[in-house]
C-alpha cells in the first residue's frame, strides 16, 4: 500500500494580490514502513506539503492516491484518511485543547466512533508508548513543558492507530536531551508499531541518524529525494539552499583531501568512527 501524489500544485490566495504558490508539480511515492525525513528551509513548503496528506489542504491542481484510491473522488472519505494517516502539527498548541491530557488523547478514537473501553484503552496504550508518565495524565496541557506537550500532541494521534505517522517539526524549541528522547521514541514506534513515518525538520543533523530517505525541498519544489548517504554527498548543493549536511560529512570530506582514505558515505557518528578506525588501523599495518 503507498502513497501517490501526482504533479500536486498548491497557491495559498489564489487570485488575490497575495497570491501565492507553495507547491509546484510535487511528484512522490511513499511506501509502506518507510521512514522518511522532508527537509528543506524556512518557507519551502513542507507544512503545506504534508497537509495535503491527510486532506486537510486540498491540491489546487494535481492527484493524490492513498492506497490506490483517489482521495478527491467524491465518495471517498476524508475523515477516514484523517485516522489513517495522522498528522502531529509544528505547534502542539494547535491541537491540544481539553481540559486534560488524557481526555485530549482520547479525542481522535472517539472521534472515529470507537465505543468508550476501546478509546480509553488506545490512550492509556499511546500515553505510555510516548513516554509521557503517569502523573500528567490528568493535567491539563498548556500547563506542561514544550516537550510534555509534543509527547501528549503524538500519543493523540497514535490512539487513532494509524497506519502513517506525519511529524511537523517535533523537535523545534527542545533542548538536545528532550530532542534525542523524541526522536528515539519515533523511531521506536517505526520499528515497533511497524508504521509509516514521515519526520519534517529543519535539520540534517536531527533525521541523520534515523531516516532511510530523505526528501529536500526548496521554494515548493522537491529538489533531493533519495537515502541520506546520496543527499549529504550533495552538501554543497545543500548549502546553496541554505542547508548543510551533518557534521560528520564535513568531517570525513576534510580527512580525505587531507589523504586519510575514509568513506565519505558515512552518515552517523558510528559509521565515521568505524571508518575513521579502519583506515588508521589499515595504515599501522602497512606501516609494519
Ligand atoms: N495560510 C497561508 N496563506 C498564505 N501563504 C502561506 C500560508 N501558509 C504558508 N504560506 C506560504 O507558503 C509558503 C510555504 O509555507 P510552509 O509553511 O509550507 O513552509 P515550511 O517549509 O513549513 O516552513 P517552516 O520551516 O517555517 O515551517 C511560504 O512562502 C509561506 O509564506
Ligand atoms: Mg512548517
């Protein structure tokens, strides 16, 4: 089962002076499982992207097909897509708004009519798999820290158990110890709960680690789409575009202009360690 879209067009205003195009003939296919990082810089459209993926934006020209279905034909039904694929926004402030944690991250169950055990259970289930403890349940949100609030606004959409994960920004505004909680969390959930995961962010750095593919985009267009290995050898394309590459392609790029034969294919701190080990210990031996 996969995800479509085909030649997506978007303009914000459309007709008025502050007209404004935010997509332009968006291609892609998602599969299942995937793990996905979309990149790209302030402004280059991610949010409106990903908004299309669960119909809450509706493409001003293009198609988009959910599971080999058209999700503009007039039957289909959008609500359903809404539980299938679910969207935490950029601001958890958006979307949390009872008057406790717990009644908010039963909301979307109920919402998709589950009788009251069922919903109640799906949010104890999706409150522990976030790693939210118990003492806040019963809180209300605005008064939780910037992290809490992430974590009650993602087991509110994991309680609708759907089959696709969109992540707007999760980790903005966390220091690095909440950043790597949440992002081990996502990737826990991808590996466990076997779902779908499509992880926005500003930062290379953040989605190395994780990620199987990464999708770059620049002024509404997809400018990159492939495994994080190919992206970040194109780290001067990046910069062009006001990104960079993690700090470890840096690192392995200098050491082998510098004459150290490194790969400078790795991606993640283990990888650049292992390599960096490798040619220092290849070059002890053949000094022997
Ligand atoms: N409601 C809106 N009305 C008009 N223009 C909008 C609206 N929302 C976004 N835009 C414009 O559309 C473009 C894409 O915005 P979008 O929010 O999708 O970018 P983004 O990549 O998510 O940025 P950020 O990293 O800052 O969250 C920007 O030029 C933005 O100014
Ligand atoms: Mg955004």
């Amino acid at each position: 089962m996969s995800m479509i879209l085909d030649k997506v067009n978007y303009i914000y205003s459309a007709q008025t002076a502050y007209e404004k195009q935010a997509l332009k003939n968006i291609n892609l296919k998602i599969a299942d499982g995937e793990f996905i990082g979309l990149i790209g810089h302030t402004g280059s459209g991610k949010s409106t992207l990903i908004q299309h993926l669960n119909g809450l934006l509706k493409a001003t020209s293009g198609g988009i097909y959910y599971n080999g279905r058209d999700i503009y034909e007039e039957d289909y039904s959008l609500k359903e897509l809404r539980g299938k694929v679910g969207l935490v926004f950029q601001y958890p402030e958006h979307q949390l708004f009872e008057s406790t944690v717990f009644a908010d991250v039963c909301f979307g169950p109920k919402n998709l009519g589950l009788p009251r055990k069922e919903t109640e259970l799906r949010a104890f289930a999706a409150l522990r798999s976030v790693g939210l403890s118990e003492e806040y349940w019963y809180q209300p949100p605005f008064e939780m820290s910037g992290g809490q609030k992430r974590r009650a606004a993602i087991a509110g959409v994991l309680a609708m158990k759907p089959d696709m994960l969109i992540l707007d920004e999760p980790t903005a505004g966390l220091d690095p110890k909440g950043r790597d909680e949440i992002l081990g969390q996502v990737a826990a959930m991808h590996r466990e709960l076997s779902i779908t995961v499509l992880l926005v962010s500003h930062s290379m750095e953040d989605v190395a680690d994780y990620v199987g593919r990464i999708i770059v985009m620049d002024q509404g267009s997809i400018l990159m789409d492939g495994a994080p290995k190919e992206i970040f050898q194109r780290y001067q394309e990046l910069e062009e575009v006001g990104l960079a590459a993690p700090q470890v392609t840096y690192l392995m790029h200098g050491l082998r202009e510098n004459g150290i034969p490194v790969d400078t294919g790795a991606t993640t701190v283990e990888e650049a360690r292992e390599s960096i080990l490798q040619a220092f210990t290849k070059a002890g031996k053949l000094r022997q």
